[in-house]
C-alpha cells in the first residue's frame, strides 16, 4: 500500500527526531525518582554527554553548597521527558548550574532531540547566558556568538597511547618532567604521587594555592564566594566511578609541589583546578604532575581527560585533540545581543593589541557585562 509524504514516518523510513514541546521549571529537588532516572537515561545515550558537568551528581553538590538549582523539564506532546536543563537564576537571566565554573553546559537530551530554546523565557526570565554550550545542540544557533576549542588529552593506554598520539611539544614536555622529577627527588626527597586523595587538608593548600594565583594575576578569585569552598570540599566526599570529586598530588619530600582538584566520570576526568607552589615553578610541576595523571590513567579507569576551554599554552602542548564550546545568549532582545557582540568585538581587539596586557582589567571588566 502507497504512503503519502504527510504520512510516512521519516526519511528514508526513519523515524521522525522527538521533539520538546513544552517546558516547565521545577527545583532542583522536587525531581521525582522518574525523572532522574531519565536524566541518567538520556545522558548515556548521548556521548556528546559524557562530561561529569552533565551528571546529576554536579548539580545536586552545587544544590548541597548553597546555590539553589533549578531543572528546565522538556516534555514532548504525549508528556515524555525529552530533555532537562539544570540551571540558576539571577534575576531576570538564568545560567547552567555550577556558573562561572561549569565547563560544560547544554541540555541533557538524547542525539537528534529538538530543544525550542525560547521556551526556557517565562515566568519573568528574559536571558539565558551561556559561556561553554556544547557545539552539539543545534538549535541554539541563532544565539551563538562565537565558539572556543577546549583541549582534551586522549589518555586510553596511559602514557605510551598519550606519546603514541601527543604533538612533538607534548612529548617534549613529558620528557621534560620525567627528568625534571628526578632532580626534585635528588634536591628534595622522594617524589611520591597520589592519584585519589581524600586529605582534605590537603584541599585546603590546594584552595589557598589557587587564591594566590588569582591575586598574583589580577584574576577574579572564585573562591571568594564561601559555597565554592563548600562546593569542593563535598565533591571531595563524593566518591564512586559513576561521578566523584578527583585530588591528584605531587610531594617532594615534605614538600607539595603540586595538585590538582577535578571531577569525574565513568572513564572522563575533567582537570579544574591545577595549582603549584611558587616556589618550585623552575621545575615545571605542573607537567609533573600531569604526567604521573596519565601514567595512572588506566588503573583509574580514565581514558580522556577534558582541559577545559582556555588558550594556556600548556593546554596547546598537551592537547591530543580539541571539542568546541559556543558563547552567548538565548534572548528576545536584539538590542541586548547588539550589546554583547560590541563588547566581545572590543575584547578581543584588546586582547590582540600591543597594549594588551596592560588592557587586562578592562578585559574583564567588559567580559562580566551582561553575563
């Protein structure tokens, strides 16, 4: 029997992609038992997903910080959940949950579901800002400003697959830090490094560490706000392989040269918060430490581990590959837009000018307009 085109199920006979219908907003902790068990259903099936910002886990220890969060729930026209997008509100604009340290963001749906992004605008919101948008989610296109690469390191069979597919800098670097280590060890004491800490003393230096770097360099300190120590102290609690807070160290001695505060899950760890002490900077601990990371890939069960978008030179070196992470606005405000592109234009002139570094506080005085 012949099938009009008004009735055939897809191209190719494919069915037709699902399709979010309408969106209501409800408390991070109002979720039914249903609806997380979809979160986690929808997730696994798209590796574009695989991140753990996507994990309910990170939103629910944002939630136990302090931030309150809430869940955008997309349903289709017979009232399946499609699609989730947790998030917080400021006002009259709303950003994913865990902003400004969230290094991945996007809804959590299942490859090919339609999101309408416009619907994320009632009860009062006007915006929704996004800084590191997965590029996978189409349908926010006509709210793209622009997009950033943010550096990964294939880690699958530890060091020697790292080597096997590194740039000539990256493994130059790595035999840098080899030999780098062992003059830490013949300077100041055994070197030993610990992949999964627990030792939230440790945390603390690492958060210390990390404040410095911020006042040594004009950057805003995040730490500044007391929920984000709270933030890494309980994922540090968190533990287990679906998604878990990650302290890698590196002693000398008696010495910490460096750490690195992360998240993981199932086999990606994001790297977050690297720091070093000052005070051991001409050895490079940072590629140290990186390096031990990526021997004890495999007995971590990691085999990617995600940079986060940046242009540090370090994460150029190291990088095996690259994802891209979309910047902008979902917004009814065309004025508002015009704004935000005038204000990236300059900030980008400014970051290529000759002034530029003596341009940097104007920088990012003009990046936190409107965010």
């Amino acid at each position: 029997m012949s099938m009009s085109a008004s009735e055939a199920p897809g191209e190719a006979g494919l069915a037709e992609p699902a399709r979010v219908h309408a969106v209501r907003t409800v408390p991070l902790d109002a979720l039914t038992a249903r609806e997380l068990e979809t979160w986690h259903r929808l997730r696994e099936a798209n590796p574009a997903l695989d991140s753990p910002y996507f994990h309910p886990g990170f939103a629910q220890a944002v939630q136990a910080s302090g931030r309150q969060v809430s869940v955008a729930v997309g349903r289709d026209r017979a009232g399946e959940i499609r699609a989730l997008l947790p998030h917080h509100r400021d006002r009259s604009l709303i950003r994913p949950a865990g902003w400004p340290a969230a290094d991945f963001q996007g809804p959590i749906l299942a490859p090919g579901t339609h999101f309408p992004p416009l619907g994320l605008l009632a009860d009062g919101v006007r915006g929704f800002a996004f800084d590191h948008l997965v590029e996978d989610c189409t349908d926010f296109e006509p709210w793209i400003e622009s997009r950033r690469p943010s550096p990964f390191l294939d880690v699958s069979g530890g060091l020697d697959g790292y080597l096997g597919r590194a740039s000539r800098s990256g493994k130059d670097n790595m035999g840098q830090a080899r030999r780098r280590a062992a003059k830490a060890e013949r300077t100041h004491g055994t070197v030993r490094f610990v992949a999964d800490s627990t030792d939230h003393e440790v945390l603390e230096r690492v958060i210390e560490l990390k404040r410095a770097q911020y006042a040594a360099t004009g950057a805003k300190d995040y730490f500044s706000a007391p929920d984000r120590h709270e933030l890494m102290s309980g994922l540090l609690r968190t533990r287990g392989t679906s998604f878990a807070g990650v302290l890698s160290t590196l002693h000398a001695g008696e010495k910490l040269l460096a750490a690195h505060f992360g998240i993981r899950s199932g086999s990606v760890l994001h790297w977050w918060f690297p720091v070093y002490d000052p005070e051991f900077s001409n050895l490079a601990p940072g590629w140290m430490l990186l390096r031990e990371l990526t021997i004890a890939a495999p007995a971590l069960g990691i085999t990617r581990i995600d940079l986060g978008r940046g242009d540090d030179e370090y994460k150029r070196r190291a990088k095996t590959g690259e994802t891209l992470v979309c910047q902008g606005i979902v917004t009814r405000s065309s004025a508002r837009q015009t704004l935000r592109r005038a204000r990236d234009s300059v900030v980008e002139t400014a970051k290529s000018s000759a002034l530029g570094p003596g341009l940097r506080k104007i920088v990012r005085g003009l990046r936190n307009l409107n965010r």
